[in-house]
C-alpha cells in the first residue's frame, strides 16, 4: 500500500497542476502523512516515517480534514502527551504539499510562540519530509524570494501558511484562509480588543462556508473560562471507546468506578506498599468483567481491527461540527504511562479518605490526565475550620513526639523556621515536621522593635536575637529528643539588602527568599528555584501561589482522634496559640482576576491592614521544607525527581536534624 501511494506522490510530485484535481487519485491525510512525513528520534521516542498503528484514535481525527469529508469544524479537548501535536502537524503537511491550492491560518496565544513554534516543528517537518524544494515565492519572476517570510511560507500550487498570536487581532485581518489551525486555546486570553479571539479567529474563514476547515485543541484550564471546553460542549463529544480483551465489552477509559450490576470496581486499580505505588499493579480493569489490561495491552486495545472506534455521546449544534475529549489515559506506549497517571493522581487525591491532598496538584491532574476542567472552589478559609487544629496534648515552644508517633505516621523528624520581615517587628515561625509532611507549629512569636529605624538597621538588637535562635536555640520533644533549626528563611521583599546581608553570615541553612508570580499556563511548574544574590550567596524564588492553594485545602481538613492516621500535610496547632494568631491564617481570600491583555488568573487578597504574618510563615515553612529535601538530595543522590519516602527514611536513619535522647 504504501508503495503504491509513493508511487502516486511522485507522479504528482512531477505534475505540473497547480491544485488537486480528479486527474490524480486522492490520497487521505493520514495515508499522505504515513507516506512522506519523517519523524526524527529529537521529537519522538518512536523515530522514522509516522505510523498510527502508534495511535489509531488520531485517524479519524486527521481524516475529517480531507478535502472529500463534510466536516467543518473539529476541537479537541485533550490531556497532555496524547499526540495531538503531530495531529496538528499532519493536517498543515496534507494542506501544504497534496492539496497545496489553499491557504491556512496558524494561531497561538503570542505572535512569539507561533514563531518560534514554525522554526522548531513545521519548518524542521516539511524539511524532514522531503518537501523543502516545494517551498516558492507566488512572484515566480523574483529569484531573490524564497516563499518564506517572518509570518508566512508560500508553497508550490498557490496556497499560504501564515502564523498569528491572537493578542493583536489588527494583524490577521487582512487575511482569510479556508483552513484554520488553533494551538492550545485555554492558553489564550479571555478577550482581545475586538472580543473573544476564538470566535475572531473562526471570521477568517466566514467567506469560505464549503470549503472551511477549522481546528482548535487545548488541555482544558479552568471551567468557568475555558474555551476547549465551549468549543467540546458545542460538537458532538466523541469519545473513543475500546474493547475488552476478553469479553469484547466496548467502553472508553474512565478512571474509576462501579459496576451498579454485579458491584464490582471499574476503571484504574493499583496497590500501595509503604505509602508507594507499587508499579506492577497498575491496570485498567474492564467495565463489564473486571479482566485487567497491562500498558503492554494498549496497542491491542486501541487498534481499529480490535473495534475500537470514536463515538458520538450528544448531538452538536451542526452535523458537519465534531468534538473530542482524548485524555492522558490513551497515550500511546513508551509515551505517558499509566503508571504516571496514577502517580500523578495519588500526588492530589487520597482515594480512601475520598480528599484532595494537593489542591494545585489536583488541578493538574484533572487538566493534564483527564483532560478536564477544574473548577474552583472555597475561596476563604474560615475561622471555625482552624480551630479545629489545635491538639490539646501541647503547648507553643513544645515538640509532641509522642502525640506525633501515635496519629502523624512517626516522630518529628526535622524543624524548620521562617521569619516574615516588618518595620517594628520580625514575625518568626517555626514547624515540625513527620513523615509525609505532617506539620505541628512548634512556635510562632514576635521580636519587636519600636525604636525609629526599627528592623530596618542590622544593628536593630532584634536580628541578634534571631541570629542566636538560629545558632544557638534548641526544642527539645516530649521523648527527650533535641531539634535545632535545620533551615531558615526570611522574607526579603521588605529590606532585600540587609536581609541578604543577614542570611550571608552563613554559607549554608539560612537564605533570603522573594515571592514571584505563578508560571503561565504552559510552563514548566517549579514551586521554588534558587538565584544569586548581590552579595554572590544563594537565595530561593518561591510561587507563592502554589503554596497558598495547597495551605487553603489543608486547613479546611476536618480529623478527630477517633479517625485514622492524619493525611498528607495535615497541619497541627498547640493549645495555647491565641485566637488572634490563628485568624491570620483566614484572612487571604482566592479572588479571579482578568488583566489588560484578557489572561484570566487567581490570586490571595489581603485586605488593606489585616495581620497575616503566620499565613505568610506558613507557606514559607512549607518551602523551607522542599529547598532542604531539594539540598539534600542534589548532595546525596544527584537524583532528578524528589524521592519523598527515601528523604523521610534517610532522616530517621541519618539523624542530622535532631539529636537523640
């Protein structure tokens, strides 16, 4: 077959027609893809000429671009590392070198992106493909043009790819297409000067209504401003349903669930050993006859010749309108596994307990596993919630050993102190840590001084104390164990010299740390990185965010001593901590915002004047903790993931944060 399709490319290849005609016999964009287009081992684990044997389900999708399929309009609302960028990819190689007489639109979020995403993905494509030659200028008569400009590639037959971000309308205007290819649209802004640029972008190709072609994918962001999810809802929601290998019961990979019939569990099931996944127990259990399937099972699973095939689960608004919900689960072997899956979700969620862990890793898994929206919910922590947090068994300045082992999983294992900077004070907190996270405050305290400078002058008799508590000062627990301060940091947004004057009195253990926005949609999430001071000493970068959102979910946690062992990060408080210290954990609320440019955002809002000061050490003290288990593992392992159960078994083993009785 593909032979025979070689040989119809070349023949047309060496035509002299402009466009497709009935002269030439017509070739699917899946079977031209499968014919010229080459993938290099630097994109794929899977190098050379593309098969989708490697993912079946992307056929169909592919396929609605042909020039011969009534379809119009195309969106998928997908999870991450599902192929869905080589989809993309293949309809623009099909338009570009089969069809070539029509034009198409490229759109992302930033003019920038699209650049670079034609000089790293099309460009490297149609190269690798064979078709670099079929690159020309439409004036034939120039030798000096090449058919590439900075926002267009001219290609032989007559047609043009241009590439747009959506943030300026004015720039597209002037253009139409037929054709038009949406990249990651939850990653756009919510308005642009002209209204929303999903429906801005379709105009392109209003004067083209038997000819238009639209595509638009994205992983779904938030629920109440995605436009994959609008897009999705609007077509006729296919989902790609598979066959059990043994039954032959057609269904599509949920992730858990009951059979109300026979009460057995469906979906994803696995096994625990010590708190950790156990990799081998991972699989996919079928709807009707609980058969398990492997992740060497996919290829079968998935294959069209098993009867695995898309199906419609509504109607949409047009017949000629298609939809697509592709989560992470139907990524091919040697891809994303579905071991990661379950390691993603066990991260967020604590399926007994039916709670979520991580409130920022909860979001991730439902946008980038399941390829859902998340929506938000509890803006406010209240006051009642905290409350319930205090355990009457200690008192500020003590370490509850013995309370810790009987309900926290082990004894404290380490302490760490965060200190949030002012004029007339310094705010000092300090926590102790168990196995998997679990916090008590161990003390939180004010050193004040009222004179004129204040805090703002290393002379203030303040920061002596604070140098001799971090040097000096030891808590010694219930069991007669001893905890100095493993870390310190300290807020440098106030005073950021004199803070990394302070912290550079030490070469390792105390540094300042800065605050800084949460990373765009599509980066890369890192909680904390480290940076260079003025001085040449090392200080840390933290995403406030990220933290405030994992604290908000904690502390909403209801436990008594009448329930299991506590979760992951529950969060303990002594006694005596007074009313007026525990409501500055509530005063922060999650607020939406929407800036110039239409980038829908969250954010925590302290009213003018509230007192936060043991919200703010809180966060830190939870950073504190991952830059001392980052530390130690780049000194230890030179590992690149954090192993968390192997760090809580090397302190218990290697006692460096505390003293034994």
């Amino acid at each position: 077959m593909l032979e025979r399709y070689r040989k119809i490319g070349q023949e047309w290849l060496s035509s002299e027609v402009a466009a497709w005609t009935d002269n030439v016999e017509h070739i699917e964009p899946t079977d031209f893809n499968e014919v010229y287009r080459y993938l290099p081992s630097a994109v794929t684990s899977i190098p050379g000429y593309i098969s989708y044997k490697v993912n079946p389900y992307a056929i169909e999708i592919i396929n609605n671009f042909s020039i011969k399929s009534p379809v119009r309009e195309v969106s998928v609302m997908k999870g991450a590392q599902v192929t869905y960028t080589t989809m993309l990819e293949s309809i623009a190689l099909y338009y570009m070198f089969f069809v070539r007489s029509r034009s198409m639109m490229f759109y992302t979020a930033e003019q920038d992106m699209a650049n670079a995403r034609v000089e790293a993905c099309f460009i490297p494509m149609i190269n690798q493909s064979g078709f670099a030659d079929n690159i020309r200028s439409g004036d034939v008569g120039n030798r000096r043009k090449t058919g590439k400009t900075k926002t267009m590639i001219q290609y032989d037959g007559g047609g043009n790819f241009l590439w747009f971000g959506v943030r300026n309308p004015n720039k597209s205007r002037m253009w139409s297409a037929p054709v038009i290819l949406k990249d990651e649209i939850d990653g756009w802004p919510i308005e642009v000067a002209d209204g929303c640029p999903d429906a801005l972008t379709d105009q392109r190709a209003a004067s083209y209504p038997n000819e238009r072609k639209i595509f638009r994918g994205s992983t779904p962001a938030l629920k109440d401003t995605s436009k994959i999810e609008a897009a999705y809802l609007r077509g006729d929601q296919r989902k790609y349903f598979v066959r059990c290998l043994k039954c032959g019961f057609a269904q599509y990979l949920g992730w858990v669930g009951e059979n109300k019939e026979t009460g057995k569990k469906w979906g994803f099931t696995w096994e625990t050993q010590n708190g950790t996944l156990v990799p081998e127990s991972v699989f996919y259990c079928c709807r009707n006859c609980g058969h398990p399937h492997h992740e060497y099972d996919k290829a079968k699973l998935f294959a069209l010749e098993n009867g695995a095939e898309w199906k419609p689960t509504a109607n949409a608004i047009s017949p000629n309108v298609r939809s697509y919900h592709l989560p992470a689960t139907y990524a091919p072997v040697n891809m994303r596994t579905w071991v990661d899956c379950v390691v993603e979700y066990l991260k967020a969620w604590d399926p007994v307990k039916k709670k979520i862990i991580d409130q920022g890793a909860y979001q991730s898994f439902r946008n980038n596993i399941l390829g859902k929206t998340y929506e938000v919910k509890g803006a406010k922590v209240r006051f009642q919630q905290v409350s319930l947090h205090r355990r009457s068994c200690y008192r500020l300045g003590q370490v509850p050993n013995k309370y810790a082992i009987q309900w926290s999983g082990s004894r404290i294992l380490m302490v760490t102190c965060a200190v949030d900077v002012h004029k007339h004070f310094l705010a000092v907190s300090t926590v102790g840590w168990t196995k998997d996270a679990r916090s008590y405050q161990i003390d939180y305290k004010h050193l004040i001084d009222d004179s004129d400078e204040g805090c703002e002058n290393l002379d203030s008799p303040v920061w002596a104390e604070l140098a001799k508590m971090i040097d000096e000062h030891e808590y010694t627990s219930d069991d007669g164990y001893k905890y100095p301060l493993a870390i310190t940091v300290i807020d440098s947004g106030y005073q950021n010299e004199l803070v990394v004057d302070f912290c550079s009195q030490w070469e390792s253990g105390v540094y300042p740390i800065l605050g800084r926005q949460r990373p765009a949609k599509n980066a890369r999430i890192q909680e904390f990185s480290n940076f260079k001071t003025t001085l040449g000493t090392i200080g840390f970068k933290i995403v406030v965010d990220h933290y405030k959102d994992r604290c908000s979910t904690l502390l909403r946690r209801d436990w008594s001593e009448e329930a299991e062992t506590q979760d992951r990060f529950h969060y303990n408080a002594p006694i005596d901590i007074p009313d007026s210290a525990l409501k500055e954990l509530t005063v922060e609320r999650r607020m939406k915002k929407v800036d110039e440019k239409g980038h829908v955002s969250f954010y925590w809002h302290r009213p003018d004047g509230a007192r936060n000061e043991l919200w703010d050490t809180l966060i830190y003290n939870h950073a504190a903790l991952e830059i001392f288990a980052w530390i130690m593992m780049q000194e230890t392992t030179q590992a690149e993931t954090m192993d968390w159960p192997g760090f809580w078994t090397w302190l218990e083993d290697e006692q460096i944060t505390y003293t034994p009785k």
